[in-house]
C-alpha cells in the first residue's frame, strides 16, 4: 500500500495569487492506486501532462467534460499551459486533489517525477 498524502512543490506562476513558485502542497492520492481521487469543480488538483505524462501540473479542476476534466489555469496570462493547450485531461491522469499549502517557500526549479 502507498502513502495516501504526498507534498508537491508548485515551480511556476500559472496559478498565482493562489500559490507561488516555491510553495508547498499537502495533497491527497486515494487508497488505492490507480484510482483517481474524487474532485470536484473548483478544487485544485495535481495532473500529468497528456503527451508528457513525467511532467506534472498544479491546476485547478474547471468542469467535467466528455473525455476527463478540464484544467484551468488562475493566472493565464504567466505563459500558462493548460487544458486550453492540451484539451480535457482523463481521469487516470488526474494525480492528486490539493488539500492544503503547508509552506511558502523560495523558488523551485521544477516538478518532474522522480523515480
């Protein structure tokens, strides 16, 4: 069994004023792996990236569409990428739901998956 609660640490602006680069996420993966967590429109959620499934995304969970959820960026004008760029996001790369930021931190350099 996996650890159900998992820290990120957010690396660009596309989600200020909400969060910085540097801030960190306490967020919730589910009992069961392979399962996405429940969301629901307006929570902030942790995603790959369709077509670059080791990046991943904080953004925030619009609306339900056919084809998975479609993510949304607060600060879109930070060069943001998005379901805009990429479209709706299945379910199966829906990572986490964010329940809290536990700390505000400096600057992160990335968000790449590491083994």
């Amino acid at each position: 069994m996996r650890w159900p609660l998992w820290r990120v640490a957010v690396a660009e602006r596309s989600m200020e004023p909400a969060l910085r680069p540097g801030d960190w996420l306490l967020t919730w993966r589910g009992l069961r792996h392979g399962r996405p967590p429940r969301i629901r429109p307006g929570q902030l959620v942790i995603a790959r990236q369709p077509g670059e499934r080791d990046l991943l995304l904080v953004k925030r969970a619009e609306r339900q569409v056919p084809g998975g959820w479609w993510l949304a960026s607060d600060n879109p004008g930070a060069g943001a990428v998005d379901s805009r760029s990429f479209g709706p996001v299945p379910p199966g790369l829906i990572c986490g739901r964010v329940l809290m930021r536990y700390r505000r931190g400096g600057t992160a350099e990335t968000m790449r998956l590491r083994p």
